[in-house]
C-alpha cells in the first residue's frame, strides 16, 4: 500500500509539474475559446495544486 501512495504521489506531481510548464500549448491544442490566458491560469493553478497534492503525499509516505 506504501508502494502503492508513493507511485501516485509521483505520478501527481509529474502531471503537475506538466501542467505548469505546458499550459499554453495544451490550451491552443485542446480547448479552443476565445480568452487562452484565463485558460491557461486556470490549468497553472490546477496544475500547481496537483503538484502540492502529489508532493504532500510523498512527504507524508515517508
């Protein structure tokens, strides 16, 4: 089950850390309205928050 958290917990992060990095160009390819930059604060706040969700889980794991 340990092994099972921390695994979660990195993919979390991982994908957070994606987000973070890459939300303009995941909001040009998949959403396709007028105002990106929202979008794209929207996705850096998602991601942001499934970065300290993943990384609070590999924190308390250990």
């Amino acid at each position: 089950m340990r092994i099972f958290l921390l695994f979660i917990g990195v993919i979390a992060a991982v994908i957070g850390v994606k987000f973070i990095y890459d939300a303009r160009p995941i909001v040009k390819k998949y959403f396709s309205f007028g105002d990106k930059n929202d979008a794209s604060l929207g996705l850096k706040m998602f991601g942001f928050l499934l970065l300290l969700m993943g990384s609070l889980l590999i924190y308390f794991n250990f």
